[in-house]
C-alpha cells in the first residue's frame, strides 16, 4: 500500500510533472488511422489532398489534427450511412 500512495503522489505533485510530455502538435500515419476508422486508403489521400498533404508511404506521421479532424469527420459519415442503409 505504500508503494500505491508514493507512486500517486509523484503523480499528483503538480511542481515536478513533466509538461513535456504533452506536446501541442500532434501527427499520425495513415496506417493507424485505417486501423482505428476503417476508412481506405484512398479516401484518406483524397482528403489529405483536399487539406493540402500528399500520403505517399503510409507510415509516414504526415496527418496533423486539423486533417485528422476532416478524417474523423469523414469516419463519421460513414457509420451514420452504414447506420441509415441498414435501418431500411
């Protein structure tokens, strides 16, 4: 139990946390976005390109969160088809 509380501790101790650790730019690939939306390859580099970005190696950490803002808005619509289709 001592263990627990030094450990929660040094979490909560807001005077030596490291703010470091919480960067304000933020980029991701477009292999973890497929994963995590199920959007193709190809609409994630249409809509890349809309925002101005060419995908070429999709490991590359090219998508910042404005575009992967347009690509959660893109995942969006798509469940909500699939959801609408599937209600007739």
């Amino acid at each position: 139990m001592k263990q627990y509380l030094d450990i929660l501790d040094d979490v909560l101790e807001p005077d030596e946390m490291n703010w470091d650790f919480f960067e304000t730019d933020f980029t991701t690939s477009a292999d973890v976005v497929m994963k995590a939306s199920g959007l193709r390859l190809e609409a994630i580099r249409v809509i890349a390109r809309e925002q101005g970005v060419e995908i070429e190696d999709t490991a590359c950490r090219c998508i910042d969160e404005s575009l992967l803002a347009a690509l959660a808005d893109a995942h969006v619509r798509k469940m909500r088809a699939y959801i609408f289709v599937r209600r007739r």
